[in-house]
C-alpha cells in the first residue's frame, strides 16, 4: 500500500447573505454536482468534492420571488485542491473566492 496517497478534494462552502432563504441550490463542478434543498438567511453549507475533469463552475438556485438564477463561477481544473467559497449577496449577486492549488 502507498503511504500517504490521497485525492485532491475541493472543500466548498456556500453563504447566503440575501435576507431571505434561497433554495434549490445547486452547484456544478468538473464531473459532477451537488446540491441542498434550501439554505437559510445569514447561513451556510458546506461540501467537499473532487474535480473530475477541467471545466467552469457555476451556481443555480432560487430567490424568494421564485426567480431561478443560474451564475457561472471561475475554472476549476482537475487535480486542483484547497478551499472555494461562495457567496450568494443582496441582489441575487455570487462572488467567488477559490484558495486552490494544483496537485502534481
């Protein structure tokens, strides 16, 4: 067995900073995706995944209005790890603040 060998993984965490809950979040990411039914004002979730091919991020969920909003996010690259933080602001607004290396 090989000592030490692990998968590079991606912890993701959301924050939603709207007044109100977004829900049907969705994220998708190189090979997959993940999601959480709703996720409260002021709250967050967290995730860990790994990144299957390279390709682009994006966001999809649900304000209060029932507006469905889809928001493309930065390229993740297979092999990347670390942290990727989301934040869902007033206004239906997504900032993204990816802390990734890429593993060789």
């Amino acid at each position: 067995m090989l000592a030490g060998c692990r998968s590079p993984w991606v912890q993701c965490t959301i924050v939603n900073h709207e007044e109100t809950p977004v829900s049907l979040v969705a994220v998708n990411y190189p090979g997959g995706s993940f999601g959480v039914q709703t996720i409260a004002a002021g709250a967050s979730y967290h995730y860990r995944f790994h990144a299957l091919s390279t390709d682009t991020l994006s966001i999809d969920f649900t304000d209060a209005t029932r507006h469905s909003n889809t928001v493309t996010g930065p390229e993740l690259q297979q092999n990347q790890e670390g942290s990727l933080l989301i934040e869902i602001q007033p206004g239906n607004k997504v900032t993204w603040t990816p802390t990734l290396t890429l593993r060789k």
